[in-house]
C-alpha cells in the first residue's frame, strides 16, 4: 500500500515544479506580510491595539494556513470548468489501484506540502516578527504547531471535496469557505477577541501542551474523515 501511494505522490510532484515556485514565493511573501500585521497587533507601546488589526491578522491566517497544504499547480486556475480533479480520479479509478492508497497518497502529498510551506512561513516570520522576541523558541514552535494543525484539518477538508465533488461544488465550497472566515474573523472582532492573538496568549499561557492538544485533534480528524473520504469515493457515481 505505502508502495503504490508514494508512487503516486512522486508522481504528483513531478508535475507541480511551477506550482512549487509560486507557492514558494507566495508563502514568503504572506510570512513578510503577516509578520508587520502582527507586529502592529503586539506593539511596544501602552496604547491599546485597535481591533481592525486584530481582524486583518485573522483573516490573514486564516485564509493561507487553510491553503498551506497544497502546490498552487496551474489546475487552481480552472478547475471549476474542466472538472480536472473528477477527471484524474477517474483515471486513477481504472488502474490496481485501491481506495486506501488513493487516499494515504493525497495525505502524504498535503503532508510534505504543508512542512514545506510551514518553513517557508515560519522560520522567516520567527526573525521579523515581534513574537520572535516575545515567545521562547519553545513557545514559537508551539505556536508554529497550533496554526500548522488548523492547516492540516482545513486541508483535509478541501482534499475530501477536491476528491469527491466535482469542479464545480469544489469551486463554491472554496468561495464559502472564504465567506465563513470573514464571517468568524468580524464575530471575533465584535466579541473583543482575534484568534491570532489567542493562539500567542494560549502558548504563553500552557506552552507545549497547547501544541500537543492540536496534534491529537487534528490525528482525530485525519481519522475521521479519511473514513468519510474513502466510503465516498468507493460509492460516487461518475457518470456525466
């Protein structure tokens, strides 16, 4: 099984060399980004931080952690018209391949994407950053870790429609997810509270615990809906 899926993986990512740059780039650039957000949230000052900062770095985080396990391939681009996802699964549908391995080989690809980006984000953010100086390395890691564990339980989600909708549901799933973090970032807002800063004062607070606490949910979830993503792809129905 581990054979067949990590073929399929190195195969996947041979395809994806331009989509491994512009990830790149697009990640480096949210981690300078986010880090001045940031900053403005923790300032050095005793005035207190306006709340449209606090906004600004949830939306932020919330929208490019969500996306940290996948390659931005040429596919994104249009998707919803080709139905290029349905397509491949298809494919793969018709060779000795099974269900299980189909699966494990899209999570082992949003694995190594995700660790990759997390770099990318992380490690620059840790030295531009304020909380670079406000958390102990332990404390950042864990911190590193909680949002990392938001990516993956997102990921996984997107994954199971990616894999199981077509284009199209995929598209307005995508679109609705967006909604809802604009959604969940202003209701933070007009409750007094950002989940950015949260996830700091939380490290601060219960430090290594808090990382260990997201790991295992997000280990629940990956069991969870790998089960759900398995029996949909074994009964949907194909024809057009």
């Amino acid at each position: 099984m581990w054979g067949n899926a990590w073929f399929i993986v190195k195969a996947d990512l041979r395809r994806t060399k331009w989509g491994l740059v512009v990830s790149t780039l697009m990640y480096a650039y949210f981690s300078v980004f986010g880090s001045f957000i940031v900053n403005e949230l923790f300032p050095n000052s005793p005035e207190p931080v306006s709340m449209h900062v606090s906004f600004l770095a949830d939306i932020m985080f919330l929208c490019s952690m969500s996306c940290i396990g996948f390659f931005m391939t040429g596919e994104y681009r249009y998707y919803w018209r080709s139905d290029v996802f349905t397509k491949r699964l298809m494919y793969m549908r018709s060779l000795p391949i099974d269900t299980k391995e189909l699966v494990l080989a899209r999570y082992m690809q949003m694995g190594i994407n995700l660790l990759y980006l997390s770099i990318i984000f992380f490690v620059p953010f840790y030295f531009i950053c304020v909380l670079g100086e406000m958390l102990t390395v332990a404390e950042y890691i864990s911190f590193a870790i909680v949002w990392m564990s938001f990516g993956a339980c997102m990921s996984i989600l997107f994954a199971y429609k990616e894999m199981c909708g077509s284009g199209k549901s995929y598209f307005w799933f995508c679109m609705l997810g967006v909604v809802a973090y604009f959604a969940a970032s202003g209701a933070a807002w007009y409750a007094g509270f950002g989940f950015v800063k949260l996830s700091v004062e939380l490290v601060d607070q219960f430090g290594l615990f808090v990382s260990l606490a997201s790991l295992l949910i997000t280990w629940i979830w990956t069991l969870a809906w790998s089960r759900i993503t398995k029996q949909k792809i074994s009964r949907r129905d194909y024809a057009r």
